[in-house]
C-alpha cells in the first residue's frame, strides 16, 4: 500500500483503547494512545492471537495468549512471551521472534487513514 487509505472513524475511540478493524480482507490494530493513533497488524506474531483483546499499557499492546508484548510505534518486539527457561528455548526454536507490521497513520476529518508499512525494526531480545 503506498497511498493513505480511510480505515475508521475517530468517534468512540478514548484515549488508551484499541480495536480491531478489518479492511479489505486485513485485519488491522488502531490504538490511540495520548492522542495519537497507532495502526498495526491485529495478530500476534507469535501463535496469531487477537491483540485487540489484549492488554493496552502506553504504546505496548500484550497479547492476551502467551503475552508477547509489541511497541505500536514501530512493531518491535518487546517480549516474546512469559515464559522461561526450557519453555521460552523451545517456544524461540519452535518460532523465532519477529515483529508485527506497524503502518504510517494519520487523522483527517474524523477519520484514521492508513498508509504505508513502517520499516521493521531489528529483533533483539533479552532472555
């Protein structure tokens, strides 16, 4: 996508909320958070979990499956999930940490447009 495409209306969304919206056969995440508004994939990385359903703490969205956490500004990967020790080897091996797709956004006459994907960002995880 290289041009801005309307996806929703503003009206409704507080600040610190998200939803899901579907476009086109694509599932977006629209977050507003202090004001601005954040778009990005709607799955999680990991195992595909709906974040709209997760848990929204600043510009980190927590998936509501295995808790991997991403930033909304950029995709980036934060957290691949709770778990540790063997558990997170295997869950690394098994599915190597990625981030999710985060796109330019902006708010003309009441609505979110979403534009290009942003570049993602390097992986680099603790643990």
């Amino acid at each position: 996508m290289d041009e801005f495409i309307e996806l929703t209306s503003i009206e409704g969304f507080e600040n610190d909320t998200m939803r899901q919206v579907d476009l086109e056969g694509h599932e977006f995440l629209v977050a507003r958070v202090d004001g601005e508004f954040y778009v990005t994939d709607a799955r999680c990385a990991h195992l595909g979990g709906h974040l709209a359903r997760g848990v929204l703490e600043g510009t980190v969205v927590t998936c509501p499956l295995h808790h991997s956490q991403y930033d909304l500004r950029d995709g980036s990967v934060l957290r691949w999930t709770d778990w540790e020790g063997l558990a997170l080897s295997a869950a690394k091996l098994a599915r190597h940490p990625r981030p999710i797709r985060a796109y330019a956004s902006k708010v003309e006459d009441g609505k979110v447009w979403v534009g290009p994907q942003k570049a993602c960002p390097p992986v680099e995880i603790a643990g």
